[in-house]
C-alpha cells in the first residue's frame, strides 16, 4: 500500500468526509463566478461573503468549503467542477483531506503539478 493509499484512522479530523462526498465531480454544481454568501455552518470563523471572480476570494472560499464541508450538500450545493479543478494544484489543503479528495477522484490528483 503506497503513501497514498494509506487509509484514515477514524480519529482522524477528516475521518468522516468520504462519506459526505458525491459520487462523481460532475456533481458539483456550485457558482462558478460571481459573489456568494456561505452559511454560517460552513463559515463560521471568518469571512462569510465571497465575490469569485477575484483569485484571492475564490481560494479562500474553496479552501473554506473543503475544509470545513461535513455533508454532501456542503460539496455540491457551493462547490463547482471545473472551479475546483482549475484551483486545485494551487489549494494548500491539509495533506489527509487531500489525500481522500485525490483517491476519490483521480482527475484531481493527475493535475497536482
């Protein structure tokens, strides 16, 4: 089993986000542009509005979303499919949720560069 491979233990902070996650990324229908208000069960320590279309705001709304996103519609109500793509190599997630993201859809790890 590679590193990567390797699976979560269940004490792990992100343990629980397979789970929440779709099935596919083309279930990601979130705004691509745009300003977006999030809600408070996913921005609750900071910034609550988002406007997309600045690169600034838009990494941190995904870095937001990713990382405190606990059920499937956290994922695929605010997050978008080709947003997450095009952002992805740049996201400095936590290595362990990374690692899930990356092992549920490949198309995401085959574009780290």
């Amino acid at each position: 089993m590679s590193v990567q491979e390797v699976p979560l233990t269940a004490s792990s902070r992100w343990s629980g986000t397979v789970d929440a996650m779709p099935a596919s990324l083309a279930d990601l229908a979130g705004p691509p542009d745009g300003t977006v208000e999030l809600p408070g069960d996913l921005a609750w320590s900071g910034r609550t509005i988002f406007d997309l279309n600045d690169a600034e705001q838009r990494y941190l709304y995904y870095m937001t979303v990713l990382t405190s996103g606990i059920t499937s519609d956290h994922y695929t109500r605010w997050l978008n499919a080709d947003v997450l793509c095009e952002e992805w190599s740049r996201l400095r997630l936590p290595r362990p949720l990374r690692r899930i993201w990356q092992q549920r859809f490949p198309e995401l790890a085959a574009l780290v560069v």
